[in-house]
C-alpha cells in the first residue's frame, strides 16, 4: 500500500513526482498507524497528515487539470469531478471520529486514499497520458 510501481507512470515525470508525493503523505498515515500503541493518542499527527495530503492533493490537482486544460484535453470535466469527489471527501471526513477511534477511523481512510489514488492513476490518469507526452509534455 502506498509504494510506488512502474505501472503507475504517466509518463510525465512532473506528474509521476507529484503521485509519489501523494503515495508518501499515505505512507505516512500508515507508520502513525503502525507507530500508535493501545491508549497513546495520534491524533495530531493524523490530523497533520490529513490536512497535508488534502493541501497537496488541491496542489497536484491544480496543476494536472491545468495541463489538461492546456491541450484540450477531452475528458478534462469529468476528470476534474474525480478530483472534486476526492477533496470533498478528505474535507467531510469526521475529525471527531478520528480523534475517538483513532485506529478504525484511520484504517478507513487509508482504504479509502490508497484505493482511490491507485485506480485515478492506473484508470484516469493513463487517459491523458499520451496527449501529453504527443505535446511535449
């Protein structure tokens, strides 16, 4: 989980270098994760890591879609809804809740970013991929 592959470039290495950020702030979800023994509050941390993975994923976003945007790219509306969904997600997450069940809430949001990250790179992000590359990207 979180551990970049090959199959995942894009082929831009901007790009690829942002998913790996991406990939790394989830990393560190998990080592809170593996790091937190029963009754030592993570809280802060995981609040920390929430917040730097939503910042950086408005970051990334903002420059992926303004490469879409760039050459036209034709599914650039749909796209840009996936990341909205993301965002919207991460921003509604309970903080409360992780603050109480600070194990299962985080287990359910690495599921969630680890799932969603993976199959937007492997399924969406590939379909701009030669686009970009044909532009020079």
């Amino acid at each position: 989980m979180f551990e970049w592959k090959d199959q995942y470039s894009v082929g831009i290495e901007k790009l690829d270098q942002q998913h790996k950020k991406l990939l790394g702030i989830g990393r560190k979800l998990i080592d809170i994760l593996e790091n937190t023994s029963e009754g030592i509050d993570q809280f802060d941390h995981i609040r920390d890591t929430l917040k730097e993975m939503y910042d950086y994923s408005i970051y990334h976003f903002k420059y992926e879609e303004g490469l879409m945007e760039k050459y036209d790219f034709i599914d650039l509306a749909s796209h840009r809804l996936q990341h909205k969904i993301f965002n919207k997600k991460i921003e509604e997450f309970d903080i409360e809740e992780v603050d109480e069940q600070q194990k299962k809430t985080t287990l359910e949001l690495l599921d969630f970013i680890s799932n969603w990250i993976i199959d937007h790179i492997l399924k969406t992000d590939q379909k701009y991929s030669i686009l970009l590359i044909e532009k020079g990207e």
